[in-house]
C-alpha cells in the first residue's frame, strides 16, 4: 500500500527543523486535516473544520481540522468490520512485522511530531521528544508478543483428556485517547489491539490531533492494511457517542474522566 495519507502535514507543515535552538519553526495556518478511513484521506463528509490554536500564542492556528460526524464514524466502523476477517486470520507473526514497520516510520518522523506535539499542546521539546521515542518502544515490544503462547493447554478432570484455550480476536474496537499524551496513549491502545487481530477506530482528542495523525501516517507507511486502523477528528460529544452506541463495534477502550465515559 503507497502511503500518501499524512501528505497534507508534509507539503504545509509548518514545523520545519531548522537548526535552530528551539529546533522548530514558527506555527502558520495549515490546511485542513483529513480523516483516515478504509486507507484513504478524506475530509469530514460535511467538509466541515475547525481551528486548533496554539495554548501558548491563543491567536496562531495550529491546524485546521476536519470535523467529522455520524456518517464518517458509519463509514469507519464499516471498514474496520470489513477489514477484520483478513487481519485477524493473519499470522502474528506478520501483523508484528507491520508494527515494526511502523516504529521506524515513527522514529523517522520524531523531530516533525515532537515540534507538532510541543505547539499543539504547550509540552517542552525535551517531554514530546521522549515521548515520540515512548510511542516507538511500546510498538516494538507489542510485536515481541509474537514469540508468546497464544493459548494455553489444560488437563480434564474427570478423564485426563487434553482441553485447548486460544485467544481470539471480537472483532473492531473503538479506540478513545486523551489530550494529554497524544503519542503515547494511543499507541498503548493501538498496539496491543492491532497485535492480537483486533481493527480499530481511534478517536483523537479534540485538543491534540497532529501528533496522532502523525502515529496513523506511520501506520500507513508501515503498509498497515486499508481499514486495519481508522482514524476520526472531531467532537467527542458527537463521534465518540456514536462509537459507543454503534453496536458493530465489540469493545470500547476510554481514558478520560468519569463524566466522559458516563
């Protein structure tokens, strides 16, 4: 798969390493961001946006965003249900060597995504850089779960015969991350889930998208199969309802308050 999903980010981002000290340029106004849905960029059905300003300089925007609605979760749902059977049927084997793949992609982009994470969110250069190589670890050591038992072997009680346990997949998840570690969290989320053959539908943070649009484009490099991973900006009022509610998706996964997940 020829990976051109993070092509917006690389033709206007503004976050150029330079050489200098802070190792980032000053922020301009992107264009917009797109979904990532069944392997394609797309903008929010209703082509609507919003704008990310910077918390340090409240009149720079960051990004434009796509803001997305019911219909773009249908249709990310929809890819992820139909990208299942051949994900989780593939040897684990295989589904690890697509997330070692893409812990290179990421370690290739850490400066971009680091600058990206530092204006989107106020964090110092030195806590994103760590935190774009946290993202990198947690991918490389869920493909090392390859080499695991995959079930477990167990004698009857009453007969001695030989009971087998295997691990399966449910299905497409829904994948809810917060604002506040935008690489790693969703990284801890996706990798286990993509790992043992689960797709996904990851939800990124209202206040914090580009880092993770830069862990999708790494995905996409990586040759991750169209529909494996899914990717939606937007309200977490309108789209992550309509995750939850969306009886297609098998399980939810939400770091956020008590309010929120209620």
């Amino acid at each position: 798969m020829t990976a051109h999903f993070d092509e917006p980010i690389q033709e206007t981002n503004p976050f150029v390493h330079r050489g200098e000290k802070r190792g980032c340029s000053k922020p301009q106004r992107h264009r917009p961001t797109r979904n990532y849905i069944a392997g394609e960029r797309r903008p929010a059905a209703t082509e609507a946006t919003y704008e990310k300003h910077s918390p340090m300089r409240r009149s720079e925007v960051v990004a434009l965003v796509a803001s997305s609605g019911a219909e773009d979760v249908d249709a990310a749902v929809a890819a992820a249900r139909a990208s299942f059977p051949s994900w989780a049927t593939l040897p684990m084997a295989k589904r690890a060597s697509h997330l070692i793949g893409t812990a290179d992609a990421l370690e290739k982009r850490a400066k971009e995504a680091a600058c990206d994470m530092a204006a989107e969110m106020g964090k110092p250069l030195r806590e994103t850089r760590g935190e774009v190589g946290r993202g990198v670890q947690i991918l490389r050591y869920a493909a090392s779960e390859t080499y695991r038992p995959v079930g477990e072997s167990f004698e009857q009680a009453a007969t001695g015969a030989q009971v087998s346990t295997r691990h399966r997949a449910l299905g497409a998840v829904a994948l809810i991350a917060p604002w506040n570690f935008p690489c790693a969290i969703p990284v801890w989320k996706l990798a286990p889930a993509l790992i043992y053959g689960y797709t996904a539908v990851l939800k990124l943070a209202h206040a914090s998208l580009l880092t993770r649009l830069h862990v999708a484009a790494a995905f996409a490099e990586a040759g991750l199969p169209a529909g494996v991973l899914n990717v939606l900006t937007g309200s977490g009022s309108v789209i992550g309802a309509a995750l939850v509610r969306d009886p297609r998706i098998r399980a939810v996964s939400l770091t956020g308050s008590l309010e929120t997940g209620s």
